[in-house]
C-alpha cells in the first residue's frame, strides 16, 4: 500500500546529485514512518534487523553537545507519529469512541504503518482506513463489524464535507424530457449507504457526549471521568440494526439523511446511470406514485439531483 | 523600501493567519485586520464550506497564500495535479505573492506533512532552486521560501543555512519568507548566532516575515506556535526590519489558539518595532542630507 521504495543501504557520502539527494531522503523517511518503539522511543533496531538504528542515522545525522543523531532523527519521529494519531483521531470521533482511546490508537498505528500518507493533505490521511479494517478486522474486534460500518461513515463525512458539486437539476429541466427516457445523476459528494448498524446515531451521540463534556469541563474542571475506559462505558456499542443512509451537504453543512429501502434502491440505480424508469421498478411496485413525487421533489430540494449527459455527470466546479 | 518586486511592491503591514476558531468572529465582526494569510491546502478543495468562507473573506479583505507541502527540496518532481489545484486556488485569492518552505517532506509520493530540513549542498541548492523556477513558471506568481526551524543536521552539508538560503534564491531569483522565529529556534538547536543568520540574508529579497511562539525543552527548543512571541525573537525582528526595511509581517499561532482579539494584539506589537526602524531610517536619510 506504500510507493515508499525499499530504504538504501547506506547515506551519500557526499552529495553530488539528484539521485544522492534521493537517497538520502528515501533513507530518512524510512527512519520516520516506522513504528514507535515502546514508551514512543525510536527503535534501537535498524529496519534490517541487523544492523543498530545508531549506525545507520550516525551515517547522515550529525549529532550536536547536547543530543545524539538518533535522539535528534526521534525528535521527528515522534512528531511524525502524534502529527498524523492526532489527525485521524479528529477525523474519526465515532470509531474512537466505539473501540476505546487505546485500541483506537492501536488501529491508527497499523493503519499508518502499512498506509503512509499518499496525499499532499491531512485530509486524505483516512481514506484507506475502511478497507483497512475490513482487512484486518483482528484490530477492532469485539466491534469489527461495527468499526467497519463507522470507517466508512465517517470517510464518508470527509467526502461530502469539501467534495465537488455539480450543478442541481430544476424541476423545468426535468419536466422538458419524458421519465421513461430521462437519466439523471446524483452529486459526487453525495454518498448512499447500507449499514447493518445506527452508524448516525451513534456518532451523534458521541459528538453530543462530546459537546457535553467539553462545556461542563469549562464549567467545573475534573467533574466529568477522565478514564478513557470509564467513559466508554458511558457510551454502549450500537446494536444491530439495519440502517439507510445518504451522507450529504446542504447549503455547505454536512448532514446524513435516514432512507428508506426503497429511496435508497432508486437512489443508487440512479447513481449507476439507469433512467428514472428503470430505477423507479428497482424501488418496487407498491410504491404510490404520489409518495415517489415527494421523494423526488425532496431530493430536489436538497440539491441532490444533477443532469447527466451521454452517461456521464456533468462537472462544474463551485464558484 | 517598505516592498520590494517579491511582494509585488505591495505594503501590506500587519496579517494573521485565518484559522477555523475565528471564523465566526471574522465574518460577524469584520474586524479591520492588515491581511490574512492561509494556508493552501485548507482551501485546495472542490467546494463546500472551506471555499464558501474563503470568498466570503475575499469580498472583505486581502489574502497571501502560504503553503506547507511543496517541498521544493524533495528529490521528487512536482506534482502536476498538486500545481493545477493551487493555480485554481492562486486565481481565486489572487493571491500577490505565494510563500513555501524551504524543506523537504516527501520521497516516492509517500509523504511525512513534515517541514524537513534540506542537506545544505550545491547539489540540493540547484535541485532546489530548479523547482521553485518551475513551480513559479508554472502558477505566474512571485514565490517566497521560509526558512524553516529544524533538530537535526546533516553530514553531507557544505555550507551554513543562510548560505544556502542565499544560494538557493539567488539562483531561482526569488523572495524570501524570514522566519525569524524559526532563526531563533535553529539556532539555540544548532549552536549558532541568530544575528549571523539575520546578516548573512540578502536583504533585498525579503518579501515577507514571520513571527512566532515556540516551547523550550530540556535539551532543545520546538516550533510550536502555541505561545505569544518571546523577546528575544522580538529583537531579532527589530534587528531583520532594520537590515531588511518594513516588510509586510504575519504572527503564526496555530495551536492552543485564544480569541482574535489576543492573537491581533499580539501580532500588531510589531507595529512598535516597525516604527522604530522607519524612526531610525528617517534619521539616517537626515543625516545623509545634512
């Protein structure tokens, strides 16, 4: 999952070209992106296994009165590690919380051991962390199933947060072409999900929790549990329960909007490109036609419908 | 020569950085404030809230874009998807000049979003200056590089870090952003004068300063941004404002943030020392006519 190639063997000696400067950097980086040893230590063994993480820094980092080339190379080792901890914590307050301060930090150590940064922004930093513990469900359990359902939603809160918006279709635009031949798409920051657990209202209570306890702590400090277990406990597991939803913005506020089967199977044959026709016989025959027009005048409202043309969406760039 | 052609001759006076806390204060108050500077990457994006505030503060104010993931110094091209979103973004602000780092973050397309010192090399120095070139071509717009504030030297190097400094900007014939902060903290890190840095600077290039807190430690001194700026960073600054002339000058406090209030009040002390070296260049001027 890394592009990082293998580390060099050894530092230039001097540095006469790109390449050396290549090498050099290949090497460092190596020396941050790996694990924290016990107590956020750099490890005293070298990658290799063979030789002393000593010898190989020694090579490149100069130590100074005060500090070695391996305490100075740990300076960024260590602020490489709690940079991107602290970032996927902000970014995953639902998981966090489901799997407990430790094995969430645990989770997010694997994850960025096997994952490193791939973007230019923090941003980006969780994007792989679904698939991440869908693979490795042994870092979430007893809640894996749950861990993966809250991966998912909050990614999914990333994307609709800041993602690229097309212009939505008006009801004239709609009216111009006949249902069964009329195909539209849904904006690309709008994402459908099936979940077999109340991911959005637990994350909200979390968030309230949160809230909560951020005001009362302004109030009197130290009143609330300051346990990470304790606190946990406050807050139990979800329990199974088999959930629609529709991750979105709205006026560029984020909000998850709670579907029935039905919408969210028009829903998503319209995202695959299928004509309204088509997806309406997807949604099934009991639906009234006069609900299936609420439904759409409601997706409508919120923005949710954009035009497509000759199977693709047409992008637009928010001004 | 309160500007110079690396901040398009503009005088901004005193900015702050934009930060999520202050959004709401910014946009209800409309407080009178020199200009703002943002980061980039919170605003390369494809739309929502982050772009909706962002021309909102447009409408009100003036912004200078200051990036923290170019890495000029990386060994790796730049990045072409990366260039495309900051020129739509350089459009948007219409940014005057747009600062980065000198430094290095990322290797193979793995990146650290660290601000890595750079091996003081001819070597690095031409890789380096290349890339700003180009990176400059590239987004039509005049680049200044900041010094950034490091823990760790390399045995590879072969000259100071102004030398290099010099070297690198020289050669792409672009601005600086000095940091004096970072000065003050590379060299209780490393052992060197503050002033020797300050003097050794080609002055004429300075486009832009920072100033900022930082944490001591035990056995070093880290970048934090989270504190109001020291004295000694202070004096350096009147020391830079002197040598360089009146340069449009931003306070960084990224962390543990207070109000808007405190973190422009601290900024606008600067105002103190700006009117000093403008004092002390009016009576040099006296004396040069006399």
């Amino acid at each position: 999952m890394s592009g990082l190639r293998a580390a060099p063997r050894h530092a230039p000696a001097q540095l006469r070209s790109t390449a050396d400067l290549r090498t050099l950097q290949r090497l460092m980086t190596h020396a941050l992106v790996r694990p924290l040893a016990a107590g956020d230590r750099t490890p005293k063994q070298w990658i290799d296994g063979r030789r002393t993480t000593a010898e190989v820094v020694g090579e490149f980092i100069k130590p100074n009165a005060t500090l070695t080339a391996v305490e100075r190379i740990e300076i960024y080792h260590r602020v490489y590690w709690f940079r991107l901890i602290g970032a996927a914590t902000d970014d995953c307050p639902g998981l966090q919380a489901l799997l407990g301060p430790r094995k969430f930090e645990r989770l997010i150590r694997a994850y960025l051991a096997k994952c490193p940064s791939r973007s230019f922004t923090l941003r980006d930093l969780c994007s792989r962390l679904p698939e991440f513990v869908r693979r490795f469900p042994s870092l979430s359990r007893p809640q894996a199933a749950a861990a993966r359902a809250i991966a998912r939603f909050e990614w999914a809160q990333t994307e609709a947060f800041d993602g690229p918006s097309w212009p939505p279709l008006t009801a004239a635009q709609i009216q111009r072409v006949p249902a069964p031949q009329l195909r539209v798409s849904l904006q690309p920051y709008l994402s459908l999900h099936e979940f077999d657990y109340p991911v959005d209202r637990y994350v909200l209570a979390v968030k309230e929790r949160s809230a909560l306890r951020s005001a009362a702590s302004n109030a009197r400090e130290g009143e609330l549990p300051a346990d990470p277990v304790k606190q946990r406990r406050t807050l139990p597991p979800p329990r199974r329960e088999k959930t629609y939803l529709a991750v979105h913005r709205f006026e560029n506020r984020l909000y998850y909007k709670r579907l029935d089967p039905a919408q969210y199977r028009i829903l998503l044959a319209l995202q695959a490109g299928q004509t309204i026709a088509t997806a309406l016989a997807r949604g099934g025959r009991r639906i009234q036609p006069a609900v299936v027009q609420e439904w759409f005048a409601t997706w409508m409202r919120l923005g949710w419908l954009c035009r497509r043309v000759r199977g693709k969406a047409v992008p637009v760039r928010e001004q | 020569m309160p500007a110079n052609r690396f901040n398009r001759f503009t005088e901004y006076g005193i900015g702050i950085g934009l930060r999520v806390p202050h959004y709401a204060h910014i946009l209800e108050k409309k407080p009178v404030v020199d200009w703002f500077e943002i980061i980039s990457e919170n605003f390369m994006v494809d739309g929502g809230r982050p772009l909706e505030v962002l021309d909102q503060i447009l409408e009100q104010y003036q912004v200078v874009q200051h990036g923290v993931s170019m890495y000029f110094g990386s060994a790796d091209k730049p990045d072409r998807a990366h260039l495309k979103r900051l020129k739509a973004l350089v459009k948007r602000t219409k940014t005057p000049w747009l600062s980065d780092h000198l430094c290095w973050g990322s290797v193979d397309g793995t990146y650290t979003h660290d601000l890595l010192p750079m091996p003081y090399t001819f070597a690095a120095a031409r890789r380096t200056a290349d890339k700003i070139r180009q990176v400059r071509d590239y987004l039509e717009v005049p680049i200044c590089v900041e010094n950034v504030s490091s823990y760790a030297e390399y045995h590879v190097s072969e000259m100071t870090e102004w030398e290099f400094l010099s070297e690198v900007t020289e050669r792409a014939d672009c601005g600086i952003l000095l940091d004096v902060n970072n000065i003050y903290v590379s060299a209780q890190n490393h052992g060197f004068n503050p002033y020797d840095y300050l003097n050794g600077v080609p002055a004429e290039r300075v486009g832009q300063m920072h100033v900022a807190g930082h944490t001591k430690f035990e056995k070093y001194i880290l970048d934090t941004h989270d504190h109001p700026v020291l004295d000694p960073v202070w004096q350096l600054y009147a020391h830079a404002t002197k040598r360089c002339g009146v340069t449009a000058t931003l306070l960084e406090w990224d962390d543990k943030i207070p109000s808007f209030g405190e973190v422009h009040d601290e900024a606008l002390k600067a105002n103190a020392f700006i009117a000093e070296a403008e004092a002390g260049s009016a009576r040099s001027e006296i004396a040069l006519h006399l």
